[in-house]
C-alpha cells in the first residue's frame, strides 16, 4: 500500500500483515509517527499508561502533539502532574482541550451536577464533542489501552478502525500488564498521579473516580453505583 492508511481507505488484509510485522510496541510508535506526522496526535489521561507512553513518545518524537481533556473537573494532583511533566518534557506540545461550555455554563443549560444525573451526556459535552473537534485536521490518534484492563478492551490492536471518530486509532500498550507499567515508571523514575498512592489506580474526573480497595479490578473506581464503565471515547 503506497499511500497512507486511513479510515477511509482501511484495507484489513493490509492491516493485519502490518500489525503482524510489528516487532513490538517502539515498532509501532516509529511507524504511527512515520506515517501520520503531524496528522496524529496522543490523546493522554496522564494516568499511569499515559505517563509511560509520553515518556517512550518523548524518545521517538520529541516534538510530538499531546492533548489532554481537561474537563475542568480533574482531580488538583492530576493538574499538578501535567505541570511537572511539562517541566521535565518541555520540547512536547501538551495541548488542555477545554468543553464548549465552563462547567457553570453547563450547569445553567442542563442542570446542576450532570455527572450524577445523565453522565453519558456529560461525558459526550466534556469529553467526547472535545476530542472529535481536535480530530477533524488529523488522520489518527494515540491511546495507551491495555487490553487487560477491562473486558471492553480486550479485543483492541495495535492498528484499530475506529467508527466513533472516523480515524485510525493507534494503540502501542496493548501487550503490557499493570506490573510491566509500574516497573517502567519506577526504573525511569517518571513522574506519577500522587493519587496513585492512596488506592485510587485508574483516575478521571473528580466527581466519577473513588479509592477501590485492595485487589479489586482496577477501574472498579470509576462511576461507581453506576452502570457505567467508561467514558465513550473508546466504545
Ligand atoms: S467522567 Fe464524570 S464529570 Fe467527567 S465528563 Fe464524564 S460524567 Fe462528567
């Protein structure tokens, strides 16, 4: 295939030949930059994976587009580690994606507190209208899903069609175990979410995440009581 791949002309033979050549993770990353250049961006949670594959992007592509979904509704310790990963990666352009609306403004229009009364919508408003107006001038973008993390996410490639927005979606973590992330962020010593430390292993908005106790599935914090399992970006 000569020409780029994109959503619209995902071929799947051609995929699969291409995942199956990929030697690991670095790989993939060395490809997805080679072949999307400024069309891709990494769309990081700057949770435990995102903080591993900024540090491994910041080796590949030092210049790379990052852009967080600042909901404006995050946790303090997760604004302050955004500020020290900048500081120690100050090459990456790290982009805050703000909401159409302030969360007041929100508030005004849909009432008070969405995130307990309908937080798909919420969701869709803060996080999900967000990234796809980011997405419009790019082919792909990154994730650091793992496959391990949830049922949801057990069939994801390196290489994935991705319906919701239209694009490619490029996801290099998908062999890596909760250990394998953990031993990276310690021999490299990147800096983490303090959250991390007090029970809380997978973090999003404030008002959806909770501490989970002790061997319990590690996104079992997120929208607790809740049916919901996760945000949308990735079903
Ligand atoms: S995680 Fe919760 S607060 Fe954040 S956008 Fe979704 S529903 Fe709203």
């Amino acid at each position: 295939m000569g020409s780029k791949l994109t959503y619209d002309s995902w071929d799947e033979d051609y995929v699969h030949q291409l995942q199956n050549g990929f030697k690991d993770f670095v790989d993939v990353i060395k490809w997805a930059y080679k072949e999307y250049e400024e069309k891709m961006i990494y769309a990081c949670s700057f949770g435990a994976e995102g903080v591993v594959l900024v540090d491994i992007i910041s080796k590949i592509n030092p210049f790379a587009k990052i852009v967080f979904l600042d909901t404006d509704l995050h946790f303090r310790e997760t604004y302050e580690l955004i500020e020290r990963i900048k500081e120690k990666y100050p090459t990456l352009n790290i982009e805050m994606v703000k909401p159409a609306l302030s969360v007041n403004q929100q508030s005004e229009y849909y009432g008070d507190r969405l995130w307990e009364k309908n937080p798909n919508l919420c969701c869709y408003l803060r996080k999900i209208q967000p990234l796809k107006k980011v997405l419009t001038n790019h082919d792909a973008w990154m994730t650091g899903l793992r496959r391990e993390q949830s049922s949801t996410r057990k069939n994801i490639n390196y290489i994935n069609k991705d319906d919701k927005f239209g694009k490619i979606k490029i996801c290099p973590l998908i062999h890596w175990s909760w250990e394998d992330v953990w031993s990276y962020i310690r021999v490299q010593q990147i800096p983490y979410n303090q959250l991390h430390d007090q029970h809380y292993p997978s973090i999003g908005c404030e008002p959806c995440t909770a501490k989970v106790l002790e061997g319990t599935n590690l996104r079992a914090g997120r929208w607790i009581n809740k049916e919901k399992t996760e945000c949308g970006l990735h079903t």
